[in-house]
C-alpha cells in the first residue's frame, strides 16, 4: 500500500497537522520536527495528494482554456504553445469549447471555479460583459489571446488585425491588381471581421480603389462556407482578378471554387489567405498569407497567465506580436514583365 499523512506522523510522532504545515507552510515548523517529518517522507517514499495539496493551498495547477471550437486548424498551434509553456511553469490544461455560446460558456467558468483552476485564458471572441462580470464574480486571473477589451483592463496577446488586412491587400496592388474582393467573416458578431476587412478597405481607399470596397462576401469559418461565398462573389463581380480572405481556410475555399469553374491560381485570379496553418504550405497552390505567430501567442498567454497569478499585475498590459506576410504560389504580379507564369 502506498503510505499515507498518518504513516509519515506516526514514524516523525507528531500529528497530521503538524506533517501538512510541513509541506504547505515550513516555516512554521521548529526545525526539529520539520526534519523529522521530512526523513520520514524519504524514508516512506511518500507522494502528497494533489487533490488535497489543492485543498489545502487553494491551488490546482491547472489552467482553464476556452475556445469558440477546437476543430478549427488555427487553434492546434495556439494550443501546443500553451501546453507547451504550461508544461515549464508546472501547470496542466484543461480545455473547452465555448461554441460562442454565453449560456455554456458561463457554464465552464463555474465548472472552472468548482476544479479550483488558477486562472483562465479567453481565445477569439468577444469579452461581453456578462463574462467579465463573472470572471470578477469567481475571481479568477485571465488572460485574452487573438482578441483584446478596450472597455475592460484584461491583459491580451494578439497582431495588429487591421494592420495585417491592410498589409494583405497592399500586396495585391503592388502585384499589379486593381479589381480586388474579399471573403472576410461577419462584420457583426466575430472579433477578426471588422478590423480585416478595416484594413481592406483602408488600402483600397489609399490607392484610389475604394469602389472595391463592396466587393465582399461572408463566411462563418467553414471551407464549405467560403466555397459558397466565393460563387456569389464572382457571380457578382466577375472582373475579380485577386481576393484577399479572412483565413487560409476561406482561401482554400476560394481556391476550389475557382478550380471548380475552369479557373487558375494565380494564373487568372490571386488568392491571399491569413493565418498560415499548417495547410498552407501544403496545398496547391502553396498559399500566399499573413502569417500569426499562433505558437508563439499561445505561449505568450501562458506566461502573461503565470506572472498575473504569481504577482498579481503584467508589465504589459495588451501585448502586440508581429506578423508577416509569406509569400507563396496563389499570388502572381499581372505587372508587364513581372508575370510568374
């Protein structure tokens, strides 16, 4: 049998109490006994119970993660970033998915509060106001990655979303294209929709091609959603010779459409997507993109996590990471003499 709190007193004969302020607060133990105790859990072999060490100090070592749908592609890396980062920290993950809805979401806040999690990590999605009302209400330090609240003080990871649309569609113009749609996600009810298509249409306006503005179609996340909003909007703007979209899998989406009607990329049109899974350099075309250090935001939320629960605030309050626009084969320049096919 294993050895238990009472075989360790019994051997150090002192009381179970004076073995549990040991391991949870030794300093308040003469040194005598205090090493007593500690011979007697070597000699034992003893392994404290994590769920009573938790009990005890009121910490679980595990963090909550909620998530709008964990078969989403762009969430693997977010995730092996924060598993990754918890392992070195000491911490376990405990993973949910919210599906965007408040009702179940509030739900794992309070199942959260019930496992004694010691803080919790919000991914991609709007921070209403009833979530923070709850997450003071439980106390529980949190932390926001690819989103951010300006109407709450919660520390946050992401890119600049509108910087990298307007760096998308630049890449476009400079290839030469002018006739430029978009398939982005709902302007009303996602967090990445507004400021990518922001960024759309402020490097349209730049360049005197803001009559391009309207040209865009809306998907929720799904490939087979931007399939269909791919046909709509070349039904409507047939001139179409480049579409900049909301994620790589909306490009893919585009991409099947377009091959589904005889159409080449990049040869006839150009294909930009943003996010750079894993798919993006295996596709064909290998997608042009914006890429978001997903790993690295994961990571970063797990240790921004750790310092607010260890000391209580964050030197930075809404961390801004870098992205990068990768260039691969779904994009041509349509400049003379600049063709790439």
């Amino acid at each position: 049998m294993k050895p238990t709190i009472k075989d360790v007193a019994r051997m150090a004969k002192v009381s179970i109490s004076t073995v549990s302020r040991v391991m949870n607060a030794p300093e308040t133990v003469a040194e005598s006994k205090r090493a007593r105790v500690l011979q007697a859990i070597e000699e034992l072999q003893y392994q404290p119970n994590a769920l009573a060490q938790g009990l005890i100090s009121k910490k679980s070592n595990t963090l909550g993660v909620l998530i709008p749908d964990i078969r989403n592609p762009y969430y693997s890396d977010v995730i092996r970033g924060m598993e990754d980062a918890a392992k070195l920290l000491g911490y376990s993950l405990l993973i949910c998915n919210t599906d965007r809805d408040e009702e179940r979401l509030i739900s794992y806040l309070e199942n959260f509060y019930v496992k004694q999690v010691d803080g919790i990590i919000f991914a991609s999605d709007f921070l209403r106001s009833s979530y923070y009302e709850a997450i003071q209400r439980l106390q529980f330090p949190a932390v926001l990655v690819s989103t951010s609240s300006t109407d709450f003080e919660i520390p946050s990871v992401q890119v600049d979303e509108e910087q990298a649309g307007y760096d998308a569609v630049r890449h476009l113009i400079e290839y030469g294209h002018r006739n430029i749609g978009m398939i982005c996600f709902p302007l009303d009810g996602s967090v990445s929709g507004p400021p990518r298509y922001e960024g759309f249409v402020r490097a349209l306006r730049e360049n005197g091609l803001e009559q391009y503005s309207t040209c865009v179609e809306f998907a929720d996340q799904w490939f087979e959603e931007a399939y269909e909003a791919a046909a709509k909007l070349f039904t409507k703007h047939p001139d179409l010779t480049a579409v900049f979209t909301a994620s790589d899998e909306f490009a893919m989406g585009v991409i099947s459409y377009l091959a589904d009607q005889g159409i080449s990329v990049p040869g006839q049109v150009s294909v930009i997507g943003f996010d750079n899974i894993r798919m993006a350099h295996i596709v064909i075309p290998k997608l042009t993109t914006i890429a978001q250090p997903v790993y690295q935001m994961g990571h970063m939320a797990v240790e921004k996590l750790h310092e607010l629960i260890t000391t209580g605030s964050v030197k930075v309050l809404r961390e801004s990471v870098p992205h990068q626009l990768i260039v691969r084969d779904s994009t041509r320049s349509i400049l003379s003499g600049n063709s790439t096919i």
